[in-house]
C-alpha cells in the first residue's frame, strides 16, 4: 500500500511528461544527472565523460521513445536559449582571471595563437584530404571554439549551426578525455599551462573537467576558452 502510491504517482507524472514537451528537458537534466553521478563514482576519470554519458542517455532513451529530433529539440530548446547567456557569462571569467595574466600576457598571447591555428587547419586539413564535402567541412573553421559563440560564427560563414555544435561538443569531450594523457606525455606539470591548452583545445566540457581536477586549472582554462572564443569570433569570418 505504501509503495502502490508513489508507484501511482510516478506513472500519472511520465503520463503528463509524455504528453508534453517538458520531457525533453526533463530527460536531458536527468541524463547529465545520471553522468556526473557516474564521474564522481569512478573517481573523475577522464573516460567517464558526464556529457558523453549524458548523450550517450539521451540517444538510447530517444531512439527507443522512437522520439524525432524536431520533438526533443521543442523542449530542450530552453537549454539552447541558455547559450546566449552562457556565451556573455563567459566575460565572468576573463575578468576575475585578468590579473592572473599579469607576466604571461605575451606567452599566453602566443599559445592562444598557435592553438586556435592548429585547431582550425588541422581539422580542416584532414577532412580536406579526406575529401569531404564542402557543406560538411565548412562547420571545421567554426567547431575551434566553444559551442555557443561557434554556432553564431558558423551562421556567418554559411555553414550549418548544428553540425557546428556536433563537432564542437565533440572536440569537447574528446579533449576532455585526451587532455590529461597527451599534457602528462609532453610533460607539462604546471595548472596554468595545463588549464589554458585545455580551455583553448576543449574548450568548455574542457574547462568543466579542468575545474574538477584543480582551481588554477579551471581558472586559466576559462580564460583560454573565453579569450579564443572572442579572437575566433572575430578572425575566423574575417579570415573567410
């Protein structure tokens, strides 16, 4: 009798739930739940990425819903809206990290330079020898930076804002993943080196990761993803 009720109450709010566009949001905020309860259980390892884990959710629950994408974006779309103010929030951490900047400007200047160009031509240059087509390959230029302001670049250039966001998450988490195993081979031990590479590479799921490992990593990783977020907004349209 105890359990009849909340049982009861649980199947009249996935009856409600299914009826509107809530689910999408409500299943997207699980999802990230489950994936950074799944991090923290494996000690915050690399591989237990919570935004892979969370997409990882998302495409198994959807594609058994047998859910199209036009349904799940009409009630996930208030965590699109939330971009554009992420995308202005990234100011926060610039500022507060201004006076870490202080000695390094003009190493950190040339780090941010050489990481946004390899990111770019590396990527581009291997889907150009792939021979991908040009509507696939163009999102490449925009993906360097951090999703919200690389889907607003792509927009720009003519290439599509949502394969731009799948690459760029992608870089993400695949950053996220890599970074830790490819800093430790190069041997670069100190936070603030780690945390800017990581910031401009992978960019925020990057930053995220860098902020749960240690704090001067995060900071200067929010700094990274912050300051090539602004230089590629501006560069990469002019470039092109």
């Amino acid at each position: 009798m105890n359990t009849a009720l909340p049982l009861m109450e649980l199947r009249e709010i996935w009856v409600y739930l299914t009826g509107t566009p809530l689910l999408s949001l409500v299943l997207t905020l699980i999802a990230y739940q489950v994936g950074l309860m799944i991090y923290e259980r494996f000690n915050k390892n690399p591989f237990a990425n919570p935004v892979a884990i969370a997409i990882a959710i998302v495409i198994t629950t959807t594609s058994l819903m047998q859910m199209p994408y036009a349904t799940y974006f009409e009630g996930a779309q208030f965590i699109h809206f939330l971009l554009g103010t992420a995308t202005v929030a990234l100011a926060i951490p610039i500022f507060k990290g201004w006076h870490l900047l202080k000695g390094r400007g003009i190493l950190l200047s040339l780090s941010l330079i050489a990481g946004g160009a390899v990111s770019i031509f590396s990527a581009v240059g291997a889907a150009a020898l792939l021979g991908i087509p040009k509507e696939l390959l163009m999102p490449f230029y925009a993906k360097s930076v951090t999703a919200p302001i690389a889907m607003g670049v792509a927009e720009t250039i003519g290439a599509s804002p949502t394969l731009t966001a799948v690459y760029a998450v992608s870089t993400g988490i695949i950053g996220a993943i890599l970074a830790r195993y490819v800093l430790d081979f190069l041997k670069i031990t100190q936070w603030w080196q780690r945390g800017f590479a990581i910031g401009v590479a992978a960019h925020g799921i990057g930053t995220s990761r860098a902020f749960s490992v240690n704090a001067e990593a995060g900071a200067f990783a929010s700094i990274g993803m912050g300051l090539h977020g602004i230089v590629g907004a501006i560069m990469i349209p002019w470039i092109l």
